[in-house]
C-alpha cells in the first residue's frame, strides 16, 4: 500500500473514531448473520453518532470477524 493510501485512510479511521463514544456493543443476531449468508457472528459495536461498527474476516465482506485486543483478561473477542 502506498504512503498515500494509508495516510488517507489513517484520516478517514480517525475522523469517523477519534473521540467517539461506544454507546452498545453486542453480537449480530442469527438472523442479521444469515442475511449476509455469514456463518458466524461477529460483535457490533454502536457509536454516538450511530456509525455502526462490523468487523468482517476481509473486504468483501465474505464472513464475521474477530477482534484482537491488547486487554490480558480477552486477548481476543470471538466470532460466535
């Protein structure tokens, strides 16, 4: 990736998160899961501003994802 594309995208993660607010934070229903033909569920992370946050196994969006974190007691939050 070039010094330009990830500089622009640094800008846009940072204008969309920086200084936001989590006001929710539970898993995809069965039901939203299968409309997007996902096997798995992901977490989905709601913020103040109602950008919802869902994080996918790639770009296209072809499965849930996981979400590694630096916490000790959850190294890791799964895909259910």
């Amino acid at each position: 990736m070039s010094n330009n594309t990830e500089q622009r995208w640094n800008n846009t993660a940072s204008k969309m998160l920086v200084g936001r607010t989590i006001t929710k934070a539970e898993y995809l229903s069965a039901d939203e899961a299968k409309s997007l033909d996902w096997f798995y569920r992901s977490l989905v992370i709601t913020l103040d501003d109602g950008t919802v946050l869902i994080p996918m196994s790639d770009d296209e969006g072809n499965n849930a994802g996981a979400i590694m974190t630096t916490n000790e007691g959850c190294p890791v939050i799964p895909v259910i």
